[in-house]
C-alpha cells in the first residue's frame, strides 16, 4: 500500500497536467487579444497614404495612433490575465484542501484558509523578481516599442505598406513566425505560462500554511526531462520548511535547500510544481504501535523517491493515460512509437496533431491514423 506521501506525490504529478491544460486555456485567451490589436494595427498602416511626405508631425501623429492602440489592448488584457491568476490560486488551494482531506486518514483535521482574503495577496506577490502587474505592463511597452519601430524603420528606408506589415507579423507561408512581433507573441505566452505557475502554487501554500501542523516540509518537484533546466534539475526533490525556517531541519533522506526556501517558477515558463511531506505519526505524537498496521504505515515521513512524468505516465493505466494525452496521441504513443515527450516543443507547448504528422508521417501509418 502507498504510503501518504507517496500518494500526495502522485496526486501532484498527476495534478500538473491539469495545471498546463490551463496554462494552454489561458494562452489561447491571451493570444485571441492580441491578434486582434494586430489586425488592427494592420487596418491602421493600411490607411496610410505612403506617396505623402512623412513629417515629423505627422509621425509623431502615427506614433501615438499605435500606442492608443496598444493602450487599448492593456486596458483590455490586463485585468484578464490577472483575473486568471486569481482564479487559478483559489482553483489550486481548493484542490488542495480537497485532497488534503481525501489522502489524509479520517481523525486529522484540515483547516481550510481564507481565501477571499487571500487572493489579493498572489497579485502582489512577486515571481522572477516582480508582481504580476509589473509584468504584465512591461509586456505592453514592449509591444509599443517592437511595433512602432517596425514601422518607423520602414518608412525610413521607403519600404511599400506591403513591406512593413509583413515585416511586423509576418507571412503566411511561415506561418506568421518570421515577423518581429513573433517575440511578443512568445513573451506574452511565457507571461501567462509563468504566472500560473506562480499562482498555483502559492494556491498549495497557502493550504500548507494553514495546516503547517501536519507537515514537516515542502519538496520541489521538476519535470525531468530533455528540456529541464539546470537550475530545477538541481532543485529536484529538495525539501524546504512549510513557512519559518527556523531551526527547521530536513526530512531523513532528503536534502536541504538554504532558507528562505524557493518556490516555483524557478525561471519564466518553469514547469516545476511543489508536493507536501507529511509529518509521521510519531512527530503528530501518536504512538504508532496503538494504531493498526495498515494505518500505522500509511504516515512514515519518509520522502519518496524522484520519479519524473513520463515514468509516472507510463504507470498509469490506459484510461489515465488516454485523458491525459488524448486518443490519437495515445496511439501514437502505444502503435506509433512516439515517446509522449516528443508530443510538446522545448517550451512545453503541445503540438497540433498536423504539426506531429509533418514531423513523425511514418508513426501516424504505424498506428493507423
């Protein structure tokens, strides 16, 4: 039988998933806004008499059409992407404390936290050194600036409108990858990736504090894999103090990390979650040998042993991992021989069945699609 902790493990692998459907929710919500403002920009430069002489009036007009647009699309984004992380902080804490009181044996209470309260506190609780609104304004100058130089570097040099639009979005052809807001695209992507991260865990912090007395630690958990970074490849499997470092001493078998212990995101688009360890029957004061066997096991404190996604996907049974991944690439998977690591790109965003067709043709023959 798996022990508590064990459990809670499992439960989190298994969670994170879920996390980065999400993060996919709310890239494509992001990305919706956006494409919009671009199309307009687009309608703007295609209003431009490009046979008239361009003054400095007259750019300095055309500068500040493109930052009222901009400006339009903060006034717009903004309060959505930190609704989102709202939302995904008291979704995280809910599941949480919903799991708390599934795993742990009946006789433990689990102290639910405010979470009215405390919603404000994870919009200004800084990850990667600043709030979210920070970075979400940062976003929006950068967008000012990649789009109005584009166009002003073009007018400089007598580029057609034709020229200047697609040396801002792109063509099709590429898929509208090779134009200069393609790095915004991808910063803005990076944002709502990061940001839910942060906000899902500190949702599972929040929780841990309030039940700080069944828990002798937080352990950070990476996604091992080809894409891993150095900084949560070290981090993996570390163990920290649930809030007050002091005198704080780590679990038998797991090492430390120097207080203040971190928490994800490590870096932007980090995809490493946290996992609480579970105090032992003894540090709960029980005398294990009054409980029954199967429950005395059941909390040990020991911290089970690292195991990265895709080994605990492929523990799981069909039906698992067919809502995990989906039909098709579950036959990929089994009949197609396309390991489920290869289902996503070096940012964690998961291929369009089209996309994985142009890369692996002979798999989608071998599975029959």
């Amino acid at each position: 039988m798996a022990s508590i902790n064990e459990r809670f493990m499992d439960f989190q692998v298994a969670q994170q998933v879920r996390w980065i459907r999400l993060q996919n929710n709310d890239v494509r919500e992001a990305l919706r806004l956006l494409r919009a403002t671009e199309n307009n920009v687009k309608y703007l430069l295609n209003s431009i008499d490009m046979d008239a002489r361009f003054t400095v009036a007259r750019l300095n007009a055309l500068q500040a059409q493109v930052a009222n647009l901009i400006s339009a699309l903060s006034a717009q984004m903004t309060p959505v992407l930190i609704d989102n992380v709202r939302d995904a902080f008291k979704v995280a804490a809910e599941i949480e404390e919903a799991a708390f009181v599934r795993i742990l044996p009946a006789g433990l209470d689990v102290t639910t936290p405010n979470l009215g309260v405390l919603q404000s506190v994870v919009i200004s609780s800084p990850f990667n050194g600043a709030p979210i609104g920070d970075w979400v304004d940062a976003f929006h100058r950068s967008l000012n600036a990649t789009t109005w130089n584009t166009i002003v570097e073009g007018i400089t040099e007598g580029a057609t409108r034709e020229q200047i639009t697609r040396n801002l979005l792109g063509t099709r052809s590429s898929n509208f990858k090779d134009g200069t807001l393609q790095a915004r695209r991808r910063g803005l992507e990076a944002l709502v990736r990061t940001s839910t991260n942060h906000a899902t865990n500190q949702g599972r912090q929040k929780v841990w504090e309030a039940n700080s007395d069944l828990l002798k630690g937080v352990r950070w958990v990476s996604t091992l894999d080809t894409r891993t970074t150095p900084i949560c490849q070290e981090r993996d499997g570390k163990v920290g103090p649930v809030v007050d470092s002091t005198n704080w001493r780590p679990p038998s078998g797991a090492s430390r990390l120097d207080p203040p212990f971190a928490r994800p995101p490590a870096h932007i688009n980090c995809r490493s979650t946290t996992v609480a360890v579970t105090k032992s029957w003894k540090e709960l004061g029980f005398n294990a040998e009054d409980l029954p066997p199967g429950t005395r096991a059941s909390m040990d404190g020991q911290v089970p042993g690292n195991v990265t996604y895709f080994e605990w996907l492929s523990r799981q049974g069909a039906a698992t991992q067919k809502d995990v991944l989906g039909p098709t690439r579950y036959k990929l998977w089994h009949e197609g021989g396309i390991a489920p690591e290869r289902f996503q790109n070096d940012l964690g965003r998961r291929y369009t069945l089209a996309e994985l067709k142009r890369n692996a043709p002979k798999a989608f023959e071998e599975a029959g699609l």
